[in-house]
C-alpha cells in the first residue's frame, strides 16, 4: 500500500481503537492516581496537623535550677544526668500518624537578665518528675523549682528595641567531635584551684551584661536515632552519623570498610582499592592518631540531635554589636580545634544572613527575623514544624561540656547561688 494511503488508515485505526482504549485506561486507573496524588500532598499536612494539636494540648515548664556555694561535681555527672533524658521513642504509628506522639525533647538553657545569671531547663509537665529526680541523683545539692517563663516578658518593638538572633553549626562534619571537659582534664576531677573550665568564659561574660541588655543562650536535644533514609533505599534506614564516623576513619586508614585490610588510593577515581602487591601500613601521624581516637571515641557514646541558638536582646540605646554579638560568637569557641569540630554562626538563618547594609531597606528584614528568632526561641521549636533546623549531632560528652553546672572556681558574682548547704537532721535530735 503506498505511504499516502498508509497514513489516513492508520489515523482512522488510531482514532477507531487505541484512542478509545487509552482512554477507558486512564479513567480506571485515574480514581487511584488521585488518591496517591492526594495522599503524596496532604500526608504531611495532616502530620504537621495532628502534631500540632498534640503540642497545644500539652502543658511545659521551665525548671530553674539554683546551685548550691560549694559544688564539686565534674561534667561527668551532668553526663550521666543527660543520659537520663536519652529516649528514642516516639510512639507506636496509630500514636504518631493519629495523635501527633513525637520524640521528646528538652531545653537547656543559660539566661542573663541584666547580667543576672540563671540554669533553666524546659520540658513537658508530665516529664518534669523525671528531669528532677535525675538532677537531684546527680546533684544533691542543688535546688530546682518551677518559675515563670522568663522569655514571656519580652515583646519587641522595633521602635524601643533591638534583638540579634542566631543559630550555630559545626565547622565540620557531624562525626567530628568538639573540645570537650574530658581534652581540658576535667574527667580527672583536679582540685577546684586547678580546673579550667571552658564554660567560665561564656559564664563571666554573661554576668558582664549591663542594665537593659539580656543575652538567652538554648541549646536543644532530642535522642538521635537511626531514622534516616539510607542511601538509594526506599525503606531502609540507617544511622548516617555513625555511618560517616566510620567511613573517615576508614579514609584516614586507607582501608577498606568490610574487610577492614588496608589497600591503596587509585589515582584515577580517588576510591581506596586493594593493594596490587603486599600492603604498606599506612604513615599515621600522632594528630591524625589522635583525630581516629576522638572520633571513635565519640561515636559509643549515647548521642542527641541537637539545635544551639542565641539571643542578644537591648534598648537601643545601649545596643552594643562587638560585645554583645562578638561575645557571644567568641566564647563559643572555647570548645573548638582546628584539627576536630567546633561551632560557628548558622549564615543562612536570620541576621548573620544579613552581611551588607544594602541587603536591608529600612531593617525591614532584620525586624522580621528578630521577631522570628523570638518567636522561635520562646515556643522551644528546632525539631518540628514551625521551625525545622538542621540538626547537629552531640554526644553526652559533648553536651556536658557546653552545659554543666561549675564549681566553685567560677567567681562571677551574679551567677546565683543557695547562701547555705542543706543537710539533713541529726539521727539523735530529742523528739
């Protein structure tokens, strides 16, 4: 049949049989396209949705927590105090999917209120048991009741008032671990005239603020757990921080992740492979030694997601940029080290986001974000919707370092104490 008569026949059989057939398909199969199109969008809406009828529904607290003059505990304590709170789970799926259950979560805070300076931690009401019993196995001494909230006190108003809010991530990857209490020999427990503290510093500085001015330092933790999705898996989860650690020090071996023989760096791909001839241990030297023992180390420990922000709150008036903001950026980096982890402001949230003057018609970004920042910082929000960060990964250990309660070697005067040691009465007392 010529080409000029092929064309019109197949036309007509296209428009005769196929066509119809095709469209009797996508009109069955469509009920089903929908409903997984649906489903693909609204899904997390009602997650979203039903967790946050399960927050308003709960009642918090913030736990202030007075130390007592002497206090001789070491790091080690609130280690051990923070493992206390190490809970991974979150519900059965009929508690998550339908009443909103998540991970619970806590707040440990250190606030300064004109230079006043006060422990806090925030949790749920049902758990504030727990989180008290805890504190007093570890700290006997010390004295915790429930205050006020004392962020509820502050509304700004951009005409009276500034606020400068940031969140902090690592210089490098999860598995790398900071400065902790253990590297500055606080595990040892020296004599109080011997410590050295790195939380000292953030400590004085805190109790420097000035009238008008507060400065709220958060730190946020929720049991880590391996939840995230591995990779080219639809299903399959996995723990990437453990998995990361592990692939470093693998690197760093130059040897191979299942056998665990050493083998040799193809110069083509970069990928490690097995050793043509008999394998040379690899040159070690002691700081990448001592970069292999941190990381593993790190990685036995019980480990928390973990979200750090901090607030600089003053008149105007008395707005002070390089202490204030250059305080607060400078004592975190008591826990760094070049050669492992260490914390630097967030740059793509909120005002450290804000570098040139001309990124700001008016400060009409920088009032949102203080508002944003106080918003966030007083619904204790980092994990869940409204505010979703990235999460760091810390480690007990790590935790302990940056909140812990001193001892008597921190001298700042406004750090509140108890005036007297509380012992219980004498057995023989007449009654």
């Amino acid at each position: 049949m010529p080409i000029e008569q092929l064309f019109p026949v197949l036309v007509d059989d296209f428009q005769s049989t196929i066509l119809p057939q095709a469209i009797q398909y996508v009109i069955f199969i469509s009920p089903v396209v929908l409903a997984v199109m649906l489903a693909v969008f609204l899904w997390p809406l009602w997650v979203r949705y039903v967790r946050a009828k399960q927050f308003l529904s709960l009642k918090y607290t913030v736990l202030e927590i007075k130390l007592p003059k002497d206090t001789f505990k070491s790091p080690l304590a609130m280690e051990v105090f923070l493992q206390s709170l190490h809970n991974t789970a979150d519900g059965s799926s009929f508690a998550k999917y339908w009443k909103g259950e998540t991970r619970p979560w806590y707040s440990l805070e250190i606030a300064s209120i004109e230079g006043k300076v006060k422990f806090y931690i925030w949790t749920e009401d049902r758990r504030k048991g727990g989180v008290m019993s805890a504190l007093y196995s570890q700290f006997p001494g010390v004295e915790v009741h429930e205050s006020g909230d004392y962020t509820q006190s502050v509304h700004f108003d951009p005409k009276t008032m500034k606020i400068w809010a940031a969140e902090f991530k690592f210089t490098k990857p999860d598995p790398y671990p900071i400065k902790t209490y253990v590297d500055y020999g606080l595990d040892k427990d020296p004599k109080e005239e011997f410590k050295v503290d790195p939380l000292l510093p953030m400590l004085e500085f805190l109790g420097s603020v000035g009238p008008n001015q507060q400065i709220w330092i958060q730190i946020l933790i929720r049991a880590h757990k391996d939840d995230q999705k591995k990779l080219g898996h639809w299903f399959k989860n996995t723990d990437t921080w453990q998995d990361e650690a592990k692939k470093l020090v693998n690197t760093m071996l130059i040897r191979d992740a299942k056998t665990k023989i050493t083998g040799e760096i193809d110069p083509k791909t970069g990928k490690i492979v097995p050793a043509k001839e008999f394998a040379k241990l690899p040159t070690i030297s002691q700081g990448e030694r001592d970069i292999i023992e941190a990381i593993e180390r790190s990685v036995t420990k019980l480990a928390f997601d973990a979200g750090i922000r901090a607030l600089y709150i003053a008149k105007k008036e008395v707005f002070n940029t390089p202490f204030g903001i250059g305080g607060i950026i400078g004592n975190m980096k008591h826990f760094n080290t070049e050669s492992l982890n260490g914390f630097k402001p967030n740059g793509d949230v909120w005002h450290n986001r804000l570098s040139d003057p001309w990124q700001d018609y008016k400060d009409i970004r920088r009032n949102r974000y203080a508002r944003e920042g106080l918003a966030m910082y007083k619904r204790r929000s980092y994990f869940y919707a409204p505010r979703e960060g990235k999460s760091l990964v810390l480690n007990t250990e790590e935790l302990a370092t940056i909140y812990h309660f001193p001892g008597s070697v921190a001298a700042t005067p406004t750090l509140e104490r108890l005036p007297s040691k509380k012992t219980e009465a004498p057995s023989n007392l007449p009654t």
